[in-house]
C-alpha cells in the first residue's frame, strides 16, 4: 500500500542569511526512521529554522506508511539560497537514519561524500561509509525522560555536523513548533545533539595531536 506524500516550500523570509553547507548550493536532507519516531515534525522544524528563522529556500516533502506506529516514515528537505527549480531529493547530501530498516533502505540515496547519522542503538548493520553514530533514543530516554524527543536530538547534532543551520534559528524554531508544554524537553534534546557532535570533534582533534 503505497505511502501518503505532502509537499510544502518556504520562500526566504528575509535578508539576514548566514553561509549554509556548500555556501549556499543545493543541499539535500532525509530525515528517515519508522512511523512514531516524530520524523515529519522534525522536518517541519528543520524547514522552519532554515526557511522562515534563516530566510533559505527550502523545499519539504514528506511520506509515510499505512501505519501511525511501525510504519516507514521520512521526511526530506532540498535547501538553497537560489530558486529550487525541483523540489524533491536528487541525491542526499545527509541522511539521518533511525532504524536499520530506513538505513538499509534509504542509503542507496546517499552522496559518495555523503553525511551518514544514525542511532547507534537502533542501527548496527553498516555499510561501508563514514558513519556519525550517537545513541539518540537511549540518551532522550535517560537525558531528557522520554525516547520522543529524540528526532530533535539528531537535528542538533546534524545542525552542528554540517552548518546548514545555526544553533540559535534551529532552537528558535523548537520553541515555536513544539506542542505546548514539551518546549523545554525538546530545547534540551537538541542542545544535547549539538554537544555530541562538539564532544567527537574534540576527541577528533585530540587524537591528531
């Protein structure tokens, strides 16, 4: 049973850009897991940051299958400063994967150089790529009390692995998209997310010395 498909596209809101991945060229996102892991609200929050907080062009489709919980879901966005003459995914710059399911499935998608983020705990069967593995689920359950936030936990640490979007726009909009009464859970988790990419580069760049 084929998937339900949306389309949305944020024009740039204003003029205060800053250099996104690739200074600005087409950037392409896949935010993928399994249906109940809040991948098209972190869409919708990555578009809010890089459309409306950043003044980006983004364009944002998502798909999901039959099942609310349990089923594929994903969420993709294609980023530029310029027009986006076509709105959907040509060849994924990240993807971030939840599941071993969405891994195996969506990796074909992926760039050469292409940025790899998966939950360490979920996902153990990698290909062969350069992968950026953090326990996403396990540290929103024992961080911040509850496994739902961890779609924004990977936002933070995708933020910070490929400067797409500021810390600030990304948590700006957290705060606006995230249902009443769950702001600062959420606030936390995608500052968690960015301090474990600023822990891995400092290991990074220890080892070198």
């Amino acid at each position: 049973m084929p998937g339900n498909h949306f389309s949305s596209t944020h024009k740039k809101a204003h003029r205060n850009k800053r250099p996104g991945a690739e200074d600005g060229a087409r950037f392409e996102i896949r935010l993928s897991g399994s249906g109940g892991q809040g991948m098209i609200f972190a869409g919708t929050v990555l578009a809010e940051a890089l459309g409306v907080e950043e003044g980006k062009n983004v364009c944002q489709t998502q798909s999901y299958g039959p099942e609310a919980r349990g089923g594929a879901s994903r969420s993709d966005l294609v980023v530029s400063q310029g027009e986006i003459y076509y709105p959907k995914p040509l060849k994924l710059d990240v993807l971030l994967a939840l599941t071993q399911l969405a891994c195996d499935t969506y990796y074909p998608a992926l760039k050469e150089e292409g940025i790899l983020v998966v939950d360490s705990g979920m996902v153990d069967q990698l290909p062969d790529h350069e992968v950026h593995g953090f326990p996403f689920t396990e540290l929103a359950r024992d961080k911040v009390g509850t496994p739902m936030v961890a779609n924004i936990m990977a936002l933070g640490a995708i933020a910070a692995l490929t400067n797409v979007v500021s810390k600030q726009a990304l948590l700006t909009a957290v705060q606006k998209r995230a249902p009443k009464g769950t702001e600062e859970r959420n606030l936390k988790a995608a500052d968690i997310g960015f301090e474990l990419v600023r822990k891995k580069k400092r290991a990074q760049e220890g080892k070198k010395v």
